[in-house]
C-alpha cells in the first residue's frame, strides 16, 4: 500500500511540475504579455472615454468636458497604480 501511495504522489507532482514549466514556458518565450498589458490598458481608456460621454449626457453636462474628464482622471489613476506596482515589484 506504501508504493501505490508513493508512486501516486510521483505522479501527481509531476503532473503539476509539468503544468508549471508549460504555463512559465508559454508565458516567457512567447512574450505576449506585455501586448495583453498594452491592449488591455488601452481598451480601459476607450472604455472610460465611452462612461465619461454616457454619464455628462446623462447628468445634462457638456459631453466633451464630461468625457476628457473621466478619461483623464483614470489615465492619471492607472499610471499611478503602476508605478505603486513596479516600485514594490509587482508590475506585470
């Protein structure tokens, strides 16, 4: 019963051994994160720009303030939160 414990945990590890080397693997060599970073914080201000635009229309303010506004705001707010991440390291 020992060695059918044993070679079951051997297996198991290396199961998750071989996950971990795929995902590092995938992560490092292919190098697309920073494109996913890039995408995603664009798509973000697009996104803000749009929130920005709804809600002056529909608070009965001028929509182009309303939009540069928000747009700038979470800007600032985004290059904020990555600088507090790349000074502790945790920057993707």
């Amino acid at each position: 019963a020992r060695g059918r414990v044993a070679a079951e945990n051997r297996r198991y590890t290396r199961f998750w051994v071989k996950l971990y080397f795929l995902e590092y693997g995938l992560f490092h060599a292919l190098g697309f994160l920073e494109v996913v970073m890039t995408v995603v914080a664009a798509l973000s201000l697009v996104f803000l720009t749009v929130l920005g635009t709804i809600a002056a229309r529909v608070g009965g303010a001028s929509v182009a303030k309303g939009a540069l506004r928000v747009t700038f705001w979470g800007a600032i707010a985004m290059a904020i939160t990555a600088a507090i991440g790349r000074a502790f390291g945790v920057a993707a």
